[in-house]
C-alpha cells in the first residue's frame, strides 16, 4: 500500500473570517449539506416542487462560498513565509548563508516536477516558520524534516535533493548546508564491525547537511545472515537522533522498493513520514531538457533536428519500460549529439560560429541510433 498523503500541502493558517466580511466556516457547511438534501430529493421527485427561488438561493450560496475561498487563497499567499515582504530568520540576514529567493528561483526554473516544487515550498515554508518561532522563544513542536525520495532514474531526485540542503542552510535550520551522497557500497562493508565505522564516517560528513543514500532500499533486500545492511541502517538511525538538529536524512529509490525498505523497521517509520514522488518526465519535458543543456553549452538546434527530437523523445516516452532513463537518456543522447557533430565539424576547412553551435537533423539522427 502507498503511504498516505504523499502530496498533502498542509498551510496551517488561522484566517480571521470576519475580518473579511464572511460568514463562520459551519454555515458555509450547512448550505452545502443544503444542496445536498435538495439534489437527494430532486432525484426522487424528479423535480417536482422544486421552485426558481430555491436554485436562485442555492447559487447564491454557491458564488458567496466560491468567493470566500478565494480571499482564503489569497490570504495564504499573504501568509507565505518565503514571500519576499516575510520575516527573515538569522540566517536570512547573514551574508554567509546562500540566498533564499535565488534558490528558490533555481528550483523553479527546473522543468517539470511541479508537485515536486510546491511540496517542497510547503516543506521550507514550515520549517522556515518553526525557526522564526524558535527564535524569538515561542514553542515548537516536534517535526522530521527528513524525507523519502520516490521514483525512477533520472527524475531529479539528487538535483532536489541538494537544493533542499541549501534552503535548509539558506533558513537556519542547517550549519553547513553540503550534501553527502552515498549508496550501499560507501555504508556496508564485508567484515563484521566494519559496516557501522564505514557508516559513521559517512554520517560524520554530512553532520550540518544532508545525507542522501541512493537506492536505500538495497540495504535491507538482502537475505541471510552474513548480510551487514540491517546494521548500516541502525547506525544511521541511531545517528539521526544523536545529530537530530543539525542533520537531515533523505532516502531515494524505486517506489515500490523503498515503501517495503521503509516498512522494514520501525525506526524508519517513526522517523521518515514525508514522502516525495517524482514521475516520470513527458515528451515535452525531456525535449525541453535538452534544449537547457544546448543553451548551457552554447548550442542550437536547426528547425528540422529541433521537430526530430520532438518526435523522438515522445516515442522514447510513450514507449518506455524498466529501463528508461528519463533525463539519464537525454544528457546521453545530448553527448552523443556533441559527438557527432564534433566529427562532422572536424571536416570543415574553416569552421564558422554557425558551424561549430548550430546542430542539424543528421547530427541527432546519428546521435540517437548510437
């Protein structure tokens, strides 16, 4: 079973109806529960008795209900904690610290993953209040900001990753902000107690930032006695709590996978309870993905290499299996291209600037079948 509420935005307001000249919550209820009880006897009585004047009242309701939700809307946005206009916390005004509106415009320039972006603004909105409040001595409630990463390849789960190290950083609610990544091989060795020396070397680098462990789930799908998994994952537990104010843990893998690593130990379930699912990238997105690696290298596409890659990575989608790659398989189609271009451009005598940036349709048609 999926773990509940995945992509629940929580904003936590406490919005003063009157001040918006609007009714209590209940009421609003109670002309729904109205509607309701009228539908149920429209559809027995087929209509029957129903006059204009208890649909004009209806609608009524309806629009003044739909426009309280709209100031609600725009009072959550006012309250929004990473609005430029919102209190800084320490680290906000520190020089030090990396800033905040620039990390968070380069989260959302990536392309896609627009659940993945606005639960990560919810995340950082509530940590960044829990620190306000921290800091001027009111209480704060218990929370985890650890998470689990769910998903294929190549959906930009370590590039999300990082930039949640750094807005943790950006906010106050980590020292340093780096993120350390690992996979099975760099936390389980082979001999007895060499597992738990190897797995705290790795935690003591990412103490004041994040730990990202890359297909978690591998340290528990072994079997067997002489598997050293299982203790790899209790000394990172034990290591979370030592280290719980200044070290974030996230665990990425398969989706199916990481649900039963997470259900494995209930140490993992206590402390990992916010889950991420990135989907896979459409055709539109991995072309434009591509287009963001030619910009960043100072390449173009011709208009006819341009509706090829279109055409193509729509197929790669529609088609793909086990082993899509997502944007894996567009950074390899990408160094093919250069490839392939690079030798052609190698036989001109004297290269323009159009020859050595403009990519043409045979470039990436050889590019594709290598």
């Amino acid at each position: 079973m999926a773990p509940k509420d995945k992509n629940r935005k929580d904003y936590g307001l406490n919005v003063d109806f009157n001040s918006y000249g609007l009714r209590p919550a209940g009421s609003y209820l109670d002309n729904l529960k109205h509607l309701n009880d009228m539908l149920d006897s429209i559809s027995e009585k087929a209509g029957v008795g129903k006059t204009r004047t208890d649909m004009n009242s209806l609608k009524s309701s309806m629009d003044e209900a739909d426009e309280a939700a709209q100031k609600l809307l725009k009072e959550m946005e006012k309250e929004n904690a990473l609005a430029p206009t919102a209190p800084k916390t320490a680290a906000e005004e520190s020089p030090e610290t990396p800033n905040l509106d620039e990390l968070l415009e380069e989260l959302d320039s990536l392309v896609g993953l627009e659940k993945i972006k606005a639960n990560v603004r919810s995340l950082i909105n509530l940590a960044k209040v829990r620190k306000l409040r921290e800091e001027q001595n009111l209480p704060t409630p218990a929370m985890s900001l650890h998470l689990v990463f769910m998903g294929n390849p190549g959906t930009g789960k370590t590039t999300v990753a990082r930039l949640i190290s750094q807005l943790y950083y950006a906010i106050g609610v980590l020292s340093k902000g780096q993120l350390v990544e690992v996979d099975r091989s760099q936390l389980v060795a082979g001999f007895v107690g060499q597992t738990a020396i190897k797995t705290q070397e790795a935690v003591k680098k990412a103490i004041g930032g994040v730990l990202f462990i890359d297909e978690a789930y591998s340290l528990t799908s072994a079997e067997g006695t002489n598997d050293f998994g299982h203790e790899a994952v209790e000394t990172i537990l034990k290591a979370m709590e030592d280290n719980r104010k200044d070290l974030v843990v996230i665990v990425a893998g398969y989706e199916e996978l990481m649900e039963k690593f997470i259900h494995s130990n209930p140490g993992l379930e206590s402390r990992f309870n916010r889950y991420f699912v990135f989907e896979d990238y459409n055709g539109d997105e991995l072309y434009r993905i591509f287009e963001v690696m030619c910009k960043k290298n100072k390449y173009t596409l011709n208009d006819e290499a341009a509706q090829f890659l279109k055409n193509h990575f729509q197929a790669l989608y529609e088609t793909r299996d086990e082993n899509f790659g997502n944007a894996r398989d567009v950074r390899n189609i990408f160094e093919n291209v250069v490839s392939v271009h690079s030798d052609r451009v190698a036989q001109i005598e004297a290269p323009t600037v159009e020859d050595l940036t403009v990519v043409i349709k045979e470039d990436v048609e050889k590019a594709v079948e290598m």
